[in-house]
C-alpha cells in the first residue's frame, strides 16, 4: 500500500511492508500541478495495490475546509491513476496511536 497525507504545500508519502503491516516514510512532495506526476512515478516503482489517504476529520466527527480539499485532491488523482483504489483513512490520533505503539516498542 501507499499512503498520502495530503496538505497545502506539501504531501507525505509512506509505504507499507508486502503484507500491509507497517509503514515506513517514503518522501515528502510539494503540492504543486505536478505533482500526480510525481506520485505515479512512485506508483510505477512500488506499484502498491492500493492507496490509503489520510482524511483530516474534526474531533467532533465532522470533515471541514481541510477534508474537502482533501477529497478534491483525491479526484483530480483518480483522473491520473484510475486503476488503483483509492480509500480514505480517518486520521484522527493516529499520531497518539504511532506515539503509543512506539513507547511499546522501545521497552
């Protein structure tokens, strides 16, 4: 798999082991036009299965501004990458969640 983490000026981009079990930081992208360039180009060398986009949702449950620039993003990517499926991943505590798993690793 490959994950996005897409933002104004920049998107971060992770792979996963062949079994989908953990990420690991690949590069991180300037949003620019050519970027979706830049992400096949990515695709073409790892050629993942699937793509996992993290989704910004409010701590009240809600997507806001940053969600639908989001979800605008993903469309525009789908035109350059239609055979690939593209799923969202609500990335609420998913930092305190690494953070959590880490401190479990180093004891």
């Amino acid at each position: 798999m490959l994950a996005l983490d897409i933002g104004d000026k920049r998107i971060g981009v992770a792979v996963s082991d062949p079994f989908g079990i953990s990420g690991t930081p690949l590069t991180v992208l300037k949003n620019s036009p050519s970027v979706f360039e830049e992400i096949k180009k990515v695709i073409n060398e790892y050629k993942p299965k699937k793509i996992v986009v993290g989704l910004p949702i409010t701590l009240k449950g809600e997507e806001g501004e940053q969600a639908r620039k989001t979800r605008k993003f993903v469309e525009k990517l789908k035109e350059h990458i239609p055979d690939i499926q593209i799923v969202f991943e609500d990335e609420r505590f998913t930092s305190q969640m690494a953070e959590k798993d880490y401190l479990k690793y180093l004891k």
